[in-house]
C-alpha cells in the first residue's frame, strides 16, 4: 500500500480549507484597535501590525509538532527548544523582519524540573543562534488533559519581530527570470513527523542503527536549522524578491508567497533520512509535497545575485545552491511534475 500523509492522519488539503474558514472569522476583529492598522494578516508567515511612528511590528506563533514524541520515547529533551525557536524565527524572517523578543508554551502532564531544564536550555540554546530575547513564558501542568503514563508535554513558542515598510518582503517582486536559491536542512526540521513516524517505526526501532544515518531516533532529533543570521543579512546586501521557510507542506509554501511558477529542477539529492523514508512505500512528489527533501529555506532574487547570496550563507556555514527558477506557468514543478 502506498503511504501518504493523507493516509497517516494529516490532510494538508482540508487543514488549508479549515485555516481559510479560521482566517474569515479572525478578520473580523483586525479593526477592534484604533491605535494600529493591520497592515499584513492570515495567511502569510506572520502578521503585520503598523504602530504609531511608521514602524511594523510582526508576530508569529508556531510549535515542535509530533517531533516531541520521539524526545519522550528518547528521553532526550535538550533539542526541541531550538526547535521550538526555530519554526518560528525562521518563519517571522520571511517577511523581512527582525526577531525583538520570543515567548514560550511547555504544558505537560506532571512536573519534573529536570525535564524543564532541559528543555529550557535548548530554547536558550536557539535564542542565542537567533539572537533574539527569551523575555517569558508560561508552564502549564494539566494532568486530566494531557494523556500519558510517564512524562507528556506539548512545546509552542510565539515570536516578535520589528521592520520597517521598506524592509518588508512579501513575495509581490517576484517576478519570471527569478531564481531561487534553496539553503541546506539539517533533516526532517519539525515538520512531516506524522508520516515520519508511521513509515519507519513500523520496521525500525529508535535505537536501530542505520548506515549513514547512525541511531535513527537520534537522527529524529537533530534540530531544526535556525537561518535568521544570513538571511537577514541577504536582507541588507542583496535584492531579494521573496523568502520561504520550507516547513508543513513542504515545497507547496511557496505559492503563498506569490501565484506564479515555481520551476524546481536543480534540487539536491534528498538527505539518507528522507530516502530511508521514501523507501517504506511513499511516492516520491508525494515526499515533495511533505518533506524539506534538504532543503530548509529559499531565497529568491534576480540572477545576477545568486552569487552574493550563496557567499552569505557560506559564510554562516550553511550550504546553499541554485535549486529552480521563476517561470510564468503558475504552480510548484519537481521537474518538471507539478506538485500544487
């Protein structure tokens, strides 16, 4: 039987359709206060507050996902903070804007100080790569809701961001000619784990050790890769056209930016971890349309700064490569197979 993420119990079709009708019903209130005007609301990678004296304030809020399974089952907790941080700093760049202050969620089910630690460290952990302030935060114990026998927990994290409407960057410029640059992952990111998880842990345990993959649980867990240092200075020296944080639909994220063709045909070949997926039965366009396939980030920008782009990134000790172009034809192609 072949596997997709539909099957394994996420709808990316039917969440769009609920995060349209949820997007209706909050816009309603986007005239509730008279000292600001929403400038930018749902359905981009944050929203837009302009605040008295011109400036922009943009917020985001995202989480760690079924990823925290496989930190329970590993009883390993010091990663899923930079994770945490990660899914919403990254996001809240895409826009243009600089990550000011973060706060986070941990509910669970009982209290234990030294899971706390440990996850608290990996929040400062990513803090520190994103350089952005940890200022609070909320610890909610909530043993009726959270189910589980030993320690459970859900991770969130809400992120705020200041730009200014000349740095703002939504994806308008983008234009055919275009190219995109896509900056390596570190793997799975926090997105996918639904299938992830329902692909390999029927045949492999956590523990098993995998040739060029090592323990797969481990391998589960590598963090999130946190992209705002160089984007932001790609932001600075570069013409850039558009951003995007390849996460929950993968590849498909693109068409928020902009509805127009999004030619992928120079990605890289896809990290071990996502073939050993691949390999349990999932079609390739439909790992596509789920996974990063390793790439975690994209930059598109007129040809001619290609090269300064991928200098900057190089610097920061990422890896980063031509992986498509703009064409006029709209929707997502994986050579040359549209995908959206």
């Amino acid at each position: 039987m072949v596997m997709t993420y539909k099957k394994a119990g996420v709808d990316i079709a039917k969440i769009k359709k609920s995060q349209a009708a949820i997007g209706k019903i909050i816009k309603s209130t986007h005239k509730l206060q008279s000292k600001v005007r929403i400038f930018q609301g749902f359905g981009h990678y944050a929203g837009i507050t302009e605040l008295p004296g011109k400036m922009l304030l943009a917020t985001h809020t995202d989480g760690v996902g079924t990823k925290i399974l496989i930190a329970n089952k590993m009883r390993k907790y010091d990663t899923v903070g930079i994770d945490c941080v990660a899914m919403n700093v990254n996001d809240i760049i895409c826009i243009g804007a600089t990550p000011i202050s973060f706060v986070d969620y941990i509910a669970a089910n009982k209290n234990d100080q030294k899971i706390f630690k440990k996850i608290v460290e990996g929040l400062v952990k990513g803090a520190r790569k994103a350089r952005v302030p940890i200022v609070g935060g909320e610890t909610a114990i909530m043993q009726d809701l959270i189910a589980g026998n030993g320690f459970s927990f859900d991770l969130a994290g809400m992120v705020v961001g200041l730009l200014s409407k000349k740095q703002m960057i939504l994806g308008k410029s983008i234009k055919k000619g275009d190219v995109i640059i896509g900056a390596k992952s570190t793997g799975l990111h926090s997105n996918g784990y639904t299938l992830a998880r329902k692909a390999l842990l029927t045949k492999y345990s956590l523990k098993s050790k995998i040739g060029g993959i090592g323990v797969l649980g481990n391998a589960l867990l590598t963090p999130t890769e946190i992209y705002v240092k160089p984007v932001l200075e790609i932001i600075q020296k570069c013409n850039v056209h558009g951003l995007a944080h390849i996460t929950g639909g993968s590849f498909t994220k693109l068409l928020r930016l902009k509805k127009i063709g999004y030619d992928l045909d120079s990605l890289p070949k896809p990290p071990a971890i996502m073939q050993l997926i691949e390999d349990q039965g999932i079609n390739r366009l439909e790992m596509y349309k789920t996974f990063n396939m390793g790439i975690g980030f994209c930059v598109i920008a007129p040809k001619n700064e290609s090269f300064k782009i991928k200098s900057i990134f190089k610097k920061n000790k990422i890896q980063a490569s031509k992986v498509g172009k703009i064409i006029s034809k709209t929707g997502v192609f994986i050579n040359s197979k549209k995908i959206a």
